[in-house]
C-alpha cells in the first residue's frame, strides 16, 4: 500500500514495535486506528519477543558508552533492523493479519536532550537504532522510524512523545494523569476539558533501570518480580536524601532523561554507598524503589498541582506489576484513584509500542505528533521518517 492510498484509507491497522530502556526484547502491538481529531484506537494484539542474550549485552554496553568501533556500530544498527523486521513477520504470520503500516522506534542508545556546545553549535541529539529501512524492505509494508529527531529538529528534546498519545487515547473528559513507569517514570496529565495545549508531560525520574540493574547484580534477576524483594526490605533515609540530590530532580519542564543519568552511573554510586555504609541488598532495592515513588509524586506536587489537581493516576508500563511501586503511590497521591490501562481496554506493558503505532498513523495522515510545551520545541511538527518497501 502506498502513503498516498495510507493517507486516504479511513482505518488503518497498524503494527507498532519498540525496545524500552530495559532492552530485554522487542514489544509487539497491532492496532486498528481511525478518525482525524476524535482518533479511535483499538488494541488487537501484543506480545514481547526477546532479544538473544548477546544482543541485549551488546545494546546494553552501548547504552552505557561502552567503546565499539565504527564499523561494529553500522553492523549493530543493521543487526537489529533484521531482528525487528523478523519480528514483525512472525507476528503477521501468527494472527494472520494483512497490517498496512508499521512503526518501529527503535532502540534509544544516546539520549543528549539540553543543547551542547559542538563546533561552534549549540546541539540537542537523540538516537535510536534499528534501521527502518531493513524492517520495510523485508515486511514490504511502509515503515514509519526515528520519530523523536522530527521534534529536535525544532529545537525540542525529542522526548517525552507519548502525552499527546495519551490525550487520544485516554480523552479529557476529567483531571486525568498518565504515569507510565517503564525504564525511565514520566507523567502526562491535563485538566477536565483539557484541550491538546494544555497537556503538562515529562520524565520524573528513573522508573525500573536502576532496580533492574540492582536485581542483576545482587540475586542474578533480570527484575524484582511483583515488588517482591522492596516488600521485604526497609528504606534507608540516608541513601534516598543522597540520591535526592541528583540535579534533574530540580529542573523545570521541559525536560526528559535516559540511561546517561538514570543508568549504570546511578547503579555504581549506589554500590559504592551501600558497600561503605554496609547496607543490605533487601533495603538497597527497597531505597531505590522509594526514589522512583517519591520523585514521581514531587513531580506531581510541584509541576502539576498548582495548575489543576487530578482525579484519576492511570499506571502503565511494566512497573504497574510492581505491587511495592502500587501501594507506595497510593499512600502518596490519596485521594486520587488508582487504576490501570487495563481498565481501558490497553496492555500496560503494551502502551509504548501502541503510542509509537498512533504517531505513524498521525504522520501517514499528514498531522504533528509533539506538543511544544512537553519538549520544548518551537513549534508542533510532524514525526517519523517514512521507509518505503
């Protein structure tokens, strides 16, 4: 199918593929979508396909400034590519769908967000593997890519991307917040009746990263299932007032973080503190956990509550398993409710790769995807680059 007969069909099924911060596989959704202003999003499938265990070292290693050659850099982008596009094909082969687009995020391995100084330039940069290209060729089905370079390159951060999507998918009809904890926390919210330029999003903190990467260490876990090892161990204040100090808990919106802040960096301050204060690997988990609740819920406090208060904390992302990161948030945001995209018809754990397949769609049909005020952009712009077959 062409862009042309993309841009008049009226509903579109679309195949959305993405590769958190945790890099442990490949998130696999189909939608169907329709409509211009009033979107309609149904979600008909999901599933997660990881990735070999040498792929998931490699990305890890890049994500963390490990060195790799140029040459092994190329190689890596293309290898994924192939990865994802077999994905892709395995799931249209399994649900015996015809799919006419698809969306690929990619694998986000640097995320440079406030402009540096780089040869007489001030540079924002974010950039994500996974060549688009490979997936369309292979799949035959126009491949939308690289969505977050299209809102740098209007001087935004290129992130966060998914509070739009989440105004189409969830609507305005009350003070709603959107808080997906994923590898990195970030919150979406608007008031009752909100309109699109009144949405407020951005990252919190660190969500899942540091805790996964703590459970690797300390129980050769790839996570803390259910919450189970921060249920058992105690906070320690001095640890948590330590990393409470981190400058991005002070920053204003716009603004969004990665791996570079949140990341392996984090992780080694922290052993390096628990093995001078002799602080159990239990209350280790538990006092990170804690960050991640507390710095979501001064968040709110400060950046969301003195323009509207919410009525309603919609959790997404992988953390809404996460009974300690549930119940914490509860007690900090009472008398909001607590609920979950699976109230509303969506895959908690399946909202990125469905957010990524709605901005295809927006940019097939020819419409922007950001919101200046989340990224700091000078203007709304359309996102994605399109690969044809």
């Amino acid at each position: 199918m062409s862009v042309l007969e993309l841009f008049k069909r009226k509903t579109l099924t679309v195949l959305g593929l993405s590769s958190g911060t945790s890099m442990d596989g490949i998130d696999a959704a189909i939608i169907t979508i329709s409509g211009n202003g009033d979107i309609k999003v149904k979600q008909i499938y999901f599933s997660v396909r990881c990735y070999p265990q040498r792929t998931r070292q490699t990305l890890l290693n890049l994500a963390a400034a490990k060195v790799y050659s140029v040459d092994e850099m190329a190689l890596i982008n293309y290898s994924l590519g192939e990865l994802m596009a077999n994905a892709a094909l395995k799931v249209i082969r399994e649900n015996k769908l015809k799919v006419d687009l698809i969306a690929s995020h990619g694998q986000t391995i640097r995320h440079l967000p406030r402009p540096k100084n780089f040869q007489g330039h001030k540079i924002r940069a974010t950039w994500q593997i996974g060549e688009g290209d490979i997936i369309a060729k292979r799949t035959g089905i126009v491949t939308v890519c690289d969505f977050r370079a299209g809102d740098v390159a209007v001087s935004g951060q290129g992130a966060p991307l998914t509070p739009f999507v989440n105004y189409l998918l969830f609507g305005n009809r009350k003070g709603v917040a959107i808080l997906n904890i994923g590898g990195i926390a970030n919150l979406s919210a608007w008031p009752k009746n909100g309109k699109p330029e009144e949405i407020i999003g951005f990252d919190c903190g660190p969500g899942n990263m540091a805790v996964d990467r703590l459970m690797q260490r300390f129980y050769r876990k790839p996570y803390d299932r259910d919450g189970k090892i921060a249920l058992t161990g105690s906070v320690n204040e001095e640890l948590l007032n330590e990393l409470k100090r981190h400058p991005f808990f002070r920053k204003k919106p716009p603004k969004s973080t990665g791996q570079e802040e949140f990341g392996e960096e984090l992780v080694k301050k922290v052993l390096r503190w628990s093995n001078a204060y002799k602080i159990e690997k239990k209350d280790v988990v538990t006092t990170i956990s804690e960050l991640t609740v507390q710095a979501i819920r001064d968040s709110y406090y400060k950046f969301i509550r003195p323009k509207f208060k919410i009525e309603e904390l919609l959790v997404t992302g992988g953390g809404r398993y996460n009974h300690y990161l549930i119940e914490r948030l509860k007690d900090l945001l009472w008398p909001a409710k607590i609920s979950l995209s699976e109230d509303k018809g969506f895959e908690s754990k399946a909202l990125e790769a469905i957010s990524f397949a709605v901005l295809a769609y927006l940019a097939v049909k020819n419409l922007p995807g950001n919101l200046p005020k989340v990224t700091g952009a000078k203007r709304r712009a359309i996102l994605g680059k399109i690969c044809l077959p």
